[in-house]
C-alpha cells in the first residue's frame, strides 16, 4: 500500500458550516463560493495535517434525480477530485448521501487505499461507518468547519468521540473563499407631490349609494381568501398538507429560539435576494421553497441541539416563517 491521505467531503455540511460562519445562516444562496480554492484549501489541510500526499477527494453532494448541475460538473472535473451524487428527497433533505460516505469509508480502508481519512462531515450516522474503517487499520480524523467563535461548528458527540482526532480548517481560510452574497437595494422612486382628494359630491337622492342585496353579500363573502387551519402543515418543498402528531414538547416552548433562526434566514434571503424572487418566494405561499426550508431545519436543528426536529416543531418553524415574511 502506498503511504496517502484522503478526504470524504459531505458537502451539506461543509456549504452549511461555511455559510454559517460567513452569513450567520446555512442559507446556501446567501453565499457565493470559490470551490477551486476552498478545494484547494482542505487538500492543503490534509496533506500538512498527515505529512502525506493526497490520493483523491470523494465529493458528495445532492442533485434531483442524481444528476449533476453545471457547477458540480465543473467540480467533478477539478484535478483529483471524485464526485459522488445522491438525491434530493421531497422536502429537500439529502437521500443517499450518508450511505455513500459511509460504504466509501470501509471500502476504502478494506482495500487499504491510504493510511489516514479526512472526514470533513458532523453527522451522527457516520459514527458507525468510521469505526468499521478504523477496524481496518486506517486513522480517521474530523476536519471540520469553525464557527465564529473558532469552534467546530456542528460535529455530533458520537462521531467525535469514535473519531481518533478533531481539526479545524483555518478561519481565515475559509473567509477568503467564500463570500456573503448582498444585492444592492434598488433606489427609491421620487414621491409624488401630494393630490388634493376632490370633495365628495353632497348626498342626494339621486346618488344615495343602494344597499346591497345578500346576494351582493355572498359574492363578497367568496372573494375573501380563507386562512388557513393552524393545525396544519405543509410539507417544505410540496405544499402537501401533513398530519401533525402530538408529542410530549410544546412547540410554542421553543419560540425564541425558532423566531431567532427565523429571523436570521429571512434575513440573508432577504439581503441576497433579487425582487423576482421575493415575489416567487411570497406567490410559493404555504409551500417553503426547498433551500429556505432545509437552511431552517438545520439552523433550528444546531440551535436546539436536537438532532430529529418533531413534527410540532417543523410546523411551526413554518409557520412563524411565513409570519416574518408577510
């Protein structure tokens, strides 16, 4: 076996980690990335962390129907760099990514294709795969992504405790390859002078508006939208209406900390956001679009430390989103 390292690249948290410390939410679109030079960045961090060269970065990401986007083309094409696809489910979470990983892991050191594994990911369902690895005699090491305060941002308690050592990629680093994304604010139109309203005409007999007959009533009476059930939820990325189980946790105990990643991700979407997808945002009504949906479930997820949101709690991150936005 030829003396190596190698990276496992679980993108989901890696672009969430990185817009987290650069925007303050995981909200993909409120950041633009340098992928060759942030690439370049984890290879460096490997090869100096080990001593070793490095054989290949296996890059996994989602893509609908497993297939890839022009920007993850160009990535797959990079110099050593593997890309591996799973799916997007219906509610825009990831589906096949941590099996992949995981499979790649025992494989890989099965065959003894290099002596240390970077694993840049913070899931718990990985635990497993990398102490199957480490059964094999490779060393498997988190590197993970700081937060603002330079810690590792999102690294699940049984993973690093079955990982054989934690890194950080540098800050700085990182600040230098990704970028908050901010549109500038169109200007605003000159106010018109004010219109002197006309005087209405005086009543009178003549022009005494008439009072309306039911039917008038009832046609009225339709055109007001009916708001919707609050028991109700709406799947992030289909607007299916969803059952809501009841569960031992009142939703409405975790409001100040779902109205703070609330406000964080309208926020940025609102900072990166160009008119036409504003109003796209507001017409998907009670659908959330799936990467604002995915950025408040993972943001809520890190803020409560819990690492499966209940449906109470889905529902009303939702709700109180919508409440924000209008």
């Amino acid at each position: 076996m030829r003396s190596a390292c190698s990276l496992y690249v679980d993108v989901g948290y890696l672009l969430a980690a990185v817009a987290t410390r650069v925007a303050g939410t995981s909200l993909r679109s409120s950041i633009h990335v340098e992928y060759r030079a942030l690439i370049e960045s984890l290879i460096a961090a490997a090869e100096e962390r080990s001593g070793l060269p490095l054989l290949r970065v296996h890059w996994y990401d989602s893509a609908r129907d497993a297939v890839p986007d022009p920007q993850q083309v160009r990535i797959g094409e990079l110099r050593k760099v593997k890309l591996r696809l799973g799916r997007f489910g219906r509610e825009g979470q990831q589906k096949g990514v941590d099996l992949r990983i995981g499979l790649d892991l025992v494989a890989h050191a099965r065959n003894s294709a290099a002596d240390v594994f970077f694993l840049v990911s913070g899931d718990d369902d990985l635990t497993e795969a990398v102490e199957e690895a480490q059964g094999h005699g490779v060393e498997v090491i988190v590197l993970a992504v700081p937060d603002g305060d330079d810690k590792p941002h999102g690294v699940s308690r049984h993973l690093l405790r079955a990982a054989d050592d934690l890194d950080l990629l540098a800050g700085p680093v990182v600040d230098a390859a990704v970028i908050r994304v901010e549109v500038p604010p169109k200007p605003e139109p000159a106010t018109p002078a004010p219109m002197t309203p006309p005087k209405p005409a005086p009543a009178t007999e003549g022009n005494v508006s008439p009072r309306p007959t039911p039917s008038d009533l009832a046609a009225a009476a339709r055109r007001i939208p009916t708001p919707p059930a609050a028991a109700l939820a709406y799947q992030g990325s289909t607007g299916v209406p969803s059952r809501v189980m009841p569960g031992y946790d009142d939703p409405a105990d975790y409001d100040n900390q779902i109205d703070a990643v609330v406000t964080k991700v309208v926020s940025a979407f609102r900072q990166s956001a160009t008119a036409e997808e504003m109003a796209e945002l507001l017409s998907s009504k009670p659908s959330v679009p799936r990467d604002l949906d995915r950025a408040l479930l993972v943001d809520l997820s890190d803020a409560l430390d819990m690492y499966d949101l209940t449906d109470p709690i889905r529902h009303r991150l939702r709700e109180r989103f919508w409440l924000q936005c209008v």
